[in-house]
C-alpha cells in the first residue's frame, strides 16, 4: 500500500476563531485544535460533496444533533 503524502499547511486566525478552538478543547470536546479543524473541514466537504468525504449513504444523516 502506497504511503499517504501530507503536506503542511499554515492558517491565519482571527481571535475569535482561535478563542473558540480554544473552548473545544478546554471542553475536552477535541484533544487538539488540529483535531477540530480536521473534523471541520471533513463538514465542509460532505456539504460541498467532495469524495470520499461525501456518500449518499450518509446524505441525510444529521451531523449537528447533540
């Protein structure tokens, strides 16, 4: 099996973003904040329907209950 290649990305934040990446974490809802920006953008593309992100299996799944 071929070796996944990652790449670093940078990311400028404002306060109140990374305030409440900050309140995720501090609530032990995510361990980190690149956990959190990971499970967000996996959001992102489920609603932009990017593979293999977006399946029609999960189409009318509620991602926001709590």
């Amino acid at each position: 099996m071929p070796k996944k290649v990652k790449r670093r990305l940078s990311l400028t934040l404002t306060r109140v973003y990374v305030e409440a990446l900050d309140r995720l974490v501090d609530e032990g809802i995510y361990l980190e904040h690149q956990a959190a920006l990971r499970a967000a953008l996996r959001l992102l593309f489920r609603v932009h329907r990017i593979e293999p992100f977006y399946s029609e299996l999960i189409e009318n799944v509620d991602i926001f209950r709590e």
